[in-house]
C-alpha cells in the first residue's frame, strides 16, 4: 500500500513534529528536533515556538539553532514570520544528569 500525503495548499494548517533522541543514558545529551511547515495559505506573523522541558534535564545554553530563552521548565523561540509553503527547522539539546536512575 503506498502512502499518500495531502499537498500542502490542501491542508490549510500548521504542522509541527517533534523528534527526540531514541534512546538515552545518565548523562547522554538528548537532541530535539521540532519542524514546522506552513500551509495555512497565508503568511503567519509573530510565531512564538514553545516546549516544556522534561523533568530531570536542562536546556544546554547555546545548543539550538535559532535564539531561544528558557523560564522554569519552558523554552520559548520567536520565529517571526513564517510565508505559505515554508518549512522550519528548530533543533537544540537537553542534557540530564549523570547521576539520574536508570
């Protein structure tokens, strides 16, 4: 059975995903990965990203590629504008403790 993805001037959305690292240690880094693309047939304005960071890790400073700022367990990327058809990438890395159960 083949697969079958609706084209983007269809879905009238923005779609986000996020990806993780499979599988840790104590003490691995945790790559995130959260893309997003734009089909809401218009050019989005004032995009702010936002994720929790789980319990038991840190956001690594300077590890994602567009500016972020983190409150409590939260951080925030503004993206500004985002026209129709355009994909983003955001990336950046938690790290947890070396000590943390397994």
């Amino acid at each position: 059975v083949a697969s079958f993805e609706v084209p983007c001037n269809c879905r009238n959305q923005l779609t986000i995903k996020k990806s993780v690292t499979d599988f840790i240690q104590a003490g691995d880094e945790i790559n995130v990965t959260i893309s997003l693309n734009n089909c809401k047939n218009e050019t989005l304005t004032g995009i702010v990203l936002t994720d929790e960071i789980p319990d038991g890790t840190q956001f690594k400073a300077g590890s994602s590629n567009v500016p972020a700022t983190v409150q409590g367990n939260t951080v925030k990327f503004n993206l500004n504008n985002m026209p129709f058809g355009a994909d983003l990438t955001v990336t950046y890395k938690l790290t947890n403790s070396p000590f943390a159960i397994t």
